[in-house]
C-alpha cells in the first residue's frame, strides 16, 4: 500500500512521534479536477488551492507558485502545473490576498525528495517575493497539501502538513522515510 494512502488513515493523534511538534498532519484530497489520464511518472505537478465557479468554471492558483515550475525545472526536476480542463488563473485577477502560505503538490510514485525541493524553491520564490530573509520565510506558518495519484486504484490518496516552513520540510523528510 503506497505511504499517502497509508498515513491518510493515521489520525493527527496517531501522527508518527518522529515528526517535529508543532506540525499537524490529516488526511487531504484535491478538490480541483485533474485530468489524470495525462500525469506522467517523475513530474510534480502543482495544483490548485481553489476553484471558482460562475460562468465558466476555473482553478485558482496562488500568485507565489506562477514560476515555481520554471523554478523547479531549473533544478534539474519536471515540473508542470496539473493539467485541467477549465482555466488557469490567479488570485490576483481577482483582487485577492489569501494571507495564508498555502502549496498543493500532486505526483505518481512515493513521496521522496521531489517534494522537499519543491517546497525549499517555492519558499525561496516566497523570500524573494516578500522581502523576507530565508530564515523568516522558515519560520512562517505554511500549509502544504500533497496527493498521490494511484493509478491503479483511480484515485489521489493525501495528506496536508500544516506548521512552520522547516517543520514542514523536515515532516515530509520523515514521512517519507516511513516509505522506505
């Protein structure tokens, strides 16, 4: 069984004592449409925080993950944003600030690496974006919702990490490592 699915069932009082003490981590699922059919193995895709309806429907992204692909695949990682049927936007476009540090993160295969480089460049583009030092931007509050997509079951299993920057990180480190 891979380790989302797993630690998907693990209650926030059950979570792995290893991980650092002001992280919380429950059960997620993607709530945007991701057309799955075109998610390859090796890429991370990044996928929306919300959706908006009205009209014509469309995935709403965070404006501090516009360039995290570019940023990722300068790297030496794939990364790509979920392809979707409906539109991309950004929050911009609709005059608002969500105030909370929010990244959603989907890919085939086990949750290695990948995602603590992805989250490092995205919080790096967040230091830059805000004039804040790396160390501040550590210390930030920061909620990273991560799903993997089980190809043969048709469905994402996830989880959401919430706490500060390096907490987050080392709680995926070790998460992890529990798949090993």
């Amino acid at each position: 069984m891979p380790l989302l699915c797993k630690l998907s069932r693990v209650s926030t009082d059950d979570s792995p004592s290893t991980l650092p003490a002001g992280v919380t981590v429950e059960p997620w699922i993607p709530t945007a449409e991701v057309e799955t059919d075109s998610l390859s193995t090796g890429t991370i895709y990044v996928l929306p925080t919300r959706t908006i309806s009205g009209g014509e429907e469309s995935v709403v992204f965070d404006d501090s993950v516009r360039f995290l692909p570019k940023y990722v695949r300068a790297a030496g990682y794939d990364a790509q944003f979920a392809p979707s049927a409906h539109e991309r936007r950004f929050l911009s476009e609709y005059s608002h600030d969500p105030g909370d540090w929010q990244l959603a993160l989907t890919f085939i295969g086990f949750l290695n690496d990948w995602v603590v480089m992805a989250v490092n460049t995205w919080l790096s583009a967040r230091a830059s974006m805000t004039g804040m030092s790396e160390t501040e931007v550590l210390e930030h509050e920061m909620e990273l919702d991560v799903a993997e997509w089980e190809p043969k079951k048709g469905k994402f299993s996830g989880l959401r990490i919430r706490g500060k920057g390096s907490d987050v990180i080392a709680a995926v480190r070790e998460l992890g490592k529990l798949g090993d």
